[in-house]
C-alpha cells in the first residue's frame, strides 16, 4: 500500500464524532480548506448543486439555529457551523444530488479531520426545515438544508464501535 493510500484509509478509520469543543478559534484557512474538501466531492454531472452558509460563534444566527434541534448545545459550542445546503436550481435528480451532499459532508468531515480538528454531522436539525432556514435567512424555495456541521478543536476523545463485516455483506464472494 503506498503512504497516500493509507494516510487515506487511516483517517476514514480514525475519524470520530466529537460533540465537545475547547474555546480556540478555528482559522479561516482551516474553514476555507474544508470547505475546498467539499467542493471536490463527486456529484451527477458534475452539477456541484451544493452551497455552504458558515456561521462563526459571534453569528447572531447561531441561537436561532440552536432552538431548531435538541442538540442546541452543540451548535453554542462549536468553534463554527457549516450548513450545506443544495440549491434547488442547481439541482438535477433528487437522489443523486442527497447522494452527492453525502460525499460533500463526509469529505469536509475528513478535511477537519486531517487538520486536527473535531467535527459532528447534525441532520436531527432538518427535520424542520422551514424553522432551520429561516433561522439563517433562506428559504425552502431556494435551499433545502442536508446537514450542519459542528466544527471546533476538540475537547473529548471519540470512540465508535463497527458491526463485523459478515453483518454487512449481503453474500460472500
């Protein structure tokens, strides 16, 4: 296996939820490789239909976002949210455009990770989404909210348990 494969391999392994964050700024170089990480994610037809809205701990909109889920102390703790959005014009197949969210939020999960920093992808908070778009001024006409993001230096170790592989596969082979 070459350095790169398992620098790879070795972060999708090691990378935890982590929902406690010290008080020290993240950089806007750090925010901005994330965002980056997300920006090259894989999408159908390349049509990128994602769009990130960051909300920094001074953002007045972050106590509005923190009344739209039960994990409010999260979203009040975090060194920054980022909201990834899709962009319902951009967008082309409902399917493969969560699908391609997917990827966007688990690449800028890794790229926080790489950087040291902890991130936790909160989707309870779209369950509400004309509340959760509101509280950051857009609406469900334009944007539908995927996830948000918490990102911060972290204040707790994660761990993580896996079901066995035998429990995945549907068949040998």
């Amino acid at each position: 296996m070459t350095e790169n494969a398992d620098a790879v391999l070795r972060a999708i392994r090691e990378r935890r939820s982590i929902r406690k964050y010290t008080d020290k700024q993240i950089s806007r170089d750090d925010i901005m490789t994330i965002l980056e990480a997300g920006q090259w994610a894989p999408s159908g037809l390349n049509n990128q239909p994602w769009r990130f809205l960051v909300v920094m701990r001074d953002d007045q909109r972050r106590e509005k976002l923190a009344g739209c889920t039960k994990y409010a102390h999260i979203v009040r703790e975090a060194g920054a949210l980022i909201c990834v959005l899709l962009k319902r014009e951009a967008m082309y197949s409902e399917t493969k455009d969560h699908q391609g969210a997917g990827a966007c939020i688990q690449n800028m999960m890794l790229a926080a990770h790489a950087l040291g920093l902890g991130t936790v992808w909160l989707g309870q908070i779209i369950n509400d989404q004309a509340a959760s778009l509101k509280a950051v001024d857009l609406t469900e006409n334009d944007y539908e909210l995927q996830a948000v993001i918490a990102v911060g230096h972290p204040d707790q170790k994660g761990s993580s348990d896996r079901k066995p592989m035998t429990e995945l596969l549907l068949e040998e082979f």
